[in-house]
C-alpha cells in the first residue's frame, strides 16, 4: 500500500485533478506508477491495486453504512447486493484458478491463495445466506429498530477472513 502525503497548499496548479494553486490535496504513488493526487483523502480501495481487496472493501463499506432506521427491505436488498458480490468475487476466483495450468493450480503459491479464497467466500456465502430478515419474528418485547439492528450486527459479524 502506498504511502499518503498531504499538502497544505500547492505551489502550483494542477489542471489534471482540478488542484488550483494554493489548495490543499492528498498525493501517492505506486511503484512504478505515476503520483496520483486528489483534492480529498483517498479511499482505502485507491490504495489498492489488488481487485479481490478492492471488492471487500466494498462489501465491508455496504456493510458498514447499514442503519436501523433504512428499513427491513432496504437491509435486505443490500444482503443481497452482498451475497451478489461475494458470489461473482467467487467466480473471478474460480475463473482466475482455471486459467492456470493444471500443476500450477496445485502446487503454486497463487494458486494456493485462489483456492484459500475461493473455500473462505464459500463460506462466506453460506453464513451470509443463513441470514434471515422478517419483520414476523420481532417478538412483543423488541421494537423492529431493535431487531434490524441485531440483523445489522449478524450481518456485520460474518467476515470472508478465518
């Protein structure tokens, strides 16, 4: 991962990204790669050139921004926008493993990985299908808001890392 830098103010301008002269912006590069600058902090999949981490940080991101108060429907389509996401990352896993020669695939540390990852969204999936959301459970003694919030919390509890 790249190291971030901060400037306080540019010296010059920057037209590329939009940087006028005297304001603030964040700056890194990758080896070999050209600096990259941008007027606000980077996200964490900017840091990233690797799309298996890119794509779980995006899972944890929708993970993270679910709230009680979006409702039960809307917690439940961005389950399924994350079992989604975790079944096609499973896929270009796949599709990357059979794109190796066959002793590869077996005896290579990349394809030792792929495989690791493939077996780790597996059960990923499975926990996160596991999950049910229905408002016909919440019992006299817990609000809904209560509810959607320990299916947020179990939602949030399953993790692709063992």
């Amino acid at each position: 991962m790249p190291r971030v830098n901060y400037v306080k103010k540019a010296r010059k301008p920057d037209k590329e990204y939009g940087i006028k002269k005297g304001q603030s912006y964040y700056w890194w590069k990758f080896p070999y790669g050209a600096k990259i600058k941008s007027k606000t902090k980077p996200r964490r999949q900017q840091l990233t050139r690797s799309g298996y981490q890119i794509a779980l940080y995006d899972i944890e991101d929708i993970k993270n921004n679910m709230m009680p108060a979006h409702g039960a429907d809307y917690i439940r389509d961005d389950l399924e926008n994350i079992k989604q996401m975790v079944s096609d990352l499973q896929d270009e896993c796949k599709k990357s493993l059979e794109n190796m020669p066959e002793q590869l695939q077996k005896t290579s540390a990349a394809g030792c990985v792929l495989t690791e990852r493939i077996e780790l969204l597996e059960c990923y999936y499975v926990d996160l299908d596991n999950i049910a959301i229905d408002e016909d459970d919440v019992d006299n003694d817990t609000s809904i808001n209560d509810y959607l919030q320990e299916k947020i919390d179990e939602i949030q509890g399953c993790e692709p890392y063992y």
